[in-house]
C-alpha cells in the first residue's frame, strides 16, 4: 500500500511538470483548414501566425527544435496568435490535412510572393496581411517579431498600405523601401526608395543631404540613379566632400553609373546581346570624350570580361583575361579582394563552364600566377582553394597523375586550417575513379 501512495504521490508532483512541458512552446493548429482559422481568430481576437515550411528546408526544420519549443516564445504566441504550419511542396508521405492545405499553400505563395523558407506572414484578427518576415530568426528576434507583428508602426503590410494612402511620413520611406527589398518586393522598393529621393533627399540643403545616413540610403539603392542626379554631379565633381562622409565611395559610384550607362545598356537589350562583336573602341572613345576622370581603358576591360563570359564565348574571354594580365601587371593580396582571388575565380569559370582545351591551358596559366601571387603573400589563407582549383584543371586536361597529388595537397591544407573538407575529399575519390567532379561541363 506504502508503495502504492508513494507512486501516487509522485505522479501528482510531477503532474504540473507534466502539463508544462506539453504546453512549453507554440501549439499549432492541428484540425482547422484556412476559413475555420480566420473564423477562430475572430471570434477569439487573435492574430494569425502562419509558418510556411518545405519538408527539404534545413532552417525551417531548425525553427522547429530551437525556437518554437522555447516557453517564453510558446506563452507569447499561444496567448495571442493562432500559430499553424503550412507546407510549401508535396511529397508521397503527405497526409490528408496537408493535402487539404495545397490550394491554400498555392495561394500564399503567389499572394505574398514566397521566395524563401521558412516564411512568415502574420494577419490581424480580422483575417488582414499585416506583416512579414523571412529566414531563420533566434529565440530573442523572435520574440521581439511576435511583438513587431501586433504593432501597426512595425507592421510591413500595413505601413505599406499606408505609403499607398499618403499616409505615411515621407522620413519613414526610406526603411520602408530597404525592408520591402528585404523581403522580396524589389520593385516595390525601388519605387518606394524614388519617391524618397525625389520628395525628399533632393530637396535638402547640401549641408543636410551629405551625411552618413543618407549616403548609406544612396549606397544601397544604386540602380535607381542616373548620371543626371545630385550624387553622381558631387561624386565627381567633388569626390573629396563625397569621401569625407562615406570612406572611397565616389569613384566607385561613378565607375558604376558609367560603366552601367555607357556599356551595359548599350550592350544588352532585354538580357540579349545587342551584337556578339561590340565596337569597343568606339565605346572606350565615347567614355574617354564624356568622363575626363575616368579609366575608360579600365571600365572597358572589365565590362569585356563579363560580356564574353555571360554569352560564354569562352576563347574571347581567354583572350581579354590574358590581355588585362599584360596590361595591368597583377598585385600581390589576400582574401577576397586580392588578386590571386580574382584570378581563382576566373580560371574556376573557365573550368566548370568550358571544354576547350587551349582555353583550359590558359585557365591553367592563370590559377598558377594565383598560387605564385598567394604564396607571395604569405597571408592568404584560401591558398588551399588555388590549389583544388589547378588539380581541378589538371583533371579536366586529361592530366591525373599529376592532379591527384595537388589535390591532396589542398586537403591537407584544408584539414590544417580546419576548414570543411568534405568536398574535397569527395573530388579525390572520383578522380581515382575517372568520374567527372564539381558539376562541371564535360566532353
């Protein structure tokens, strides 16, 4: 009998830990569909939390194990939102209910335009869009989101209804127009971000229109300047004033603009190439006759580099890349912005995209310049990279002997970084076994 009240005793102990620990995180809907769920909120006046998932989505499958089982984010939402998941693909393994949610799921993702997992869209009680978010997001953003999404001066849908009403402070649009980019409006912002410019930035003083925050403003919305704008006049008429606020950015922005205008458009209609076999001279004469303060020779250079590579006329682009090399004699850096890097990235290309033989030993030229360039260096630590990048090569020459050993000189390069070598590894067993690696174009 003792035994019997002492199991008793300890069930009705552990009881509340019980019923905490099913109530600990966000209760999603099971059983209702779409219009009971708008209905519930209602008649209960609580916001809608719809999670949209894929089955495939590593951070959606995170958002389940570390933040919806957290209390703290499970007592804010049960008590305030209707919380239910929505699956974006199907599968063979799909019960009924998610086989039920497909119209729906179709629905969301056309309506509020969908392009990344996990998503967010959240609905005032009265079943209206009032906000967004996108992306894995830790415990504590979380929680300040669930909090952002009841608050109309948080709210994306709704400010930006306001912002089509007039209603919106002209100060607020330049957040606006960064946060609808964010979220996959692009249009949307860059119109927002022009109506700031237009209302609002070209009427200020120059004293208030140079400073850090709207400079940052201009950084991000590039495209929607012309040569004709105030900050294309101040960064090359007086770069010096454009500097002094935001660190080297005038010559780039004009590099940029010029290089946009007098190349790019005149090059491209509607992503298709205007001719295959441009007049670039008369194009460098043109810039060099209108930009006195511009390389023309420099901008031409590059913007050959990526026309010959997007029509992927693999021996022109050769041809120019060995050209630059000749002309513009190649400096010693590390990272990202160095040389050897560049040059990495452009003997890569040629690997993963061309077959040519003759234009494969140019690539070849150029990875061993990087590695020459990189060792100079003694600091670059992507060294590891030049080198799968020439066994890659090497490979794809018909040269395994001598690829194989370079290879493993990566890996071990790698290991002792400790950086990911998986992959690596991965390319050495299929080279020992003749397969082709990386996905690249093949004979």
């Amino acid at each position: 009998m003792m035994r019997n009240v002492c199991i008793l005793f300890t069930v009705i102990l552990l009881s509340p830990l019980i019923m905490f620990a099913q109530d600990a995180g966000i209760q999603f809907e099971q059983t209702l569909d779409w219009q009971q769920i708008l209905a519930k909120a209602k008649s209960e006046n609580k916001y809608i939390l719809v999670d949209i998932y894929a089955t495939w989505c590593g951070p959606c499958k995170a958002m389940d194990q570390n933040v919806y089982i957290q209390p703290q984010i499970g007592e804010i939402t049960n008590r305030s939102y209707l919380a239910v998941k929505v699956q974006m693909d199907s599968t063979n393994h799909d019960d009924a209910r998610i086989k039920q949610w497909y119209n729906t799921a179709h629905y969301f993702q056309k309506q509020y335009n969908i392009t990344s997992l996990p998503s967010f869209i959240f609905f005032s009680p009265n079943g209206e869009a009032v906000h967004k978010a996108m992306g894995y997001i830790d415990s504590d953003k979380f929680k300040n989101l669930l909090f952002d999404a009841m608050n109309p001066e948080k709210q994306f849908f709704t400010r930006l209804n306001q912002y089509k009403e007039n209603k919106l402070p002209i100060t607020s649009l330049a957040e606006l127009s960064n946060q609808a980019k964010s979220l996959g409006y692009k249009q949307t912002g860059n119109d927002i971000a022009i109506a700031y410019k237009k209302n609002y930035l070209d009427k200020l003083s120059d004293e208030d229109y140079c400073t850090k925050e709207n400079f940052e403003f201009i950084n991000r919305n590039w495209d929607i300047l012309s040569s004709n704008d105030r900050f294309f006049k101040l960064c090359y008429y007086s770069p010096n004033k454009v500097d002094s606020v935001r660190h080297n950015i005038a010559q780039q922005f004009v590099n940029y603009l010029v290089t946009r205008e007098e190349l790019t458009d005149k090059l491209w209609m509607n992503n298709t190439p205007i001719s295959k076999n441009p007049n670039w001279s008369k194009l460098e004469n043109n810039i060099r006759q209108k930009y006195k303060k511009v390389d023309a020779k420099e901008l031409v250079m590059e913007e050959q580099l990526r026309f010959y590579k997007r029509i992927e006329d693999w021996k022109s682009y050769a041809n120019y890349r060995d050209k630059k090399i000749a002309e513009k004699p190649v400096k010693v850096g590390t990272g990202f912005g160095g040389d050897a890097w560049g040059l990495n990235a452009d003997a890569w290309d040629v690997f993963l995209q061309c077959t040519d033989k003759e234009v494969l030993g140019k690539a070849l030229n150029w990875i061993n310049l990087s590695i020459k360039t990189a060792e100079e260096s003694k600091e670059d630590k992507l060294l590891y990279a030049y080198y799968d990048t020439k066994a890659s090569i090497l490979y794809k020459l018909g040269q395994k002997d001598k690829a194989l050993p370079i290879e493993e000189k990566a890996l071990e390069m790698a290991k002792a970084l400790g950086d990911s070598y998986d992959e690596l590894s991965d390319t050495i067993d299929k080279m020992k076994k003749n397969e082709p690696i990386y996905d690249a174009k093949w004979d």
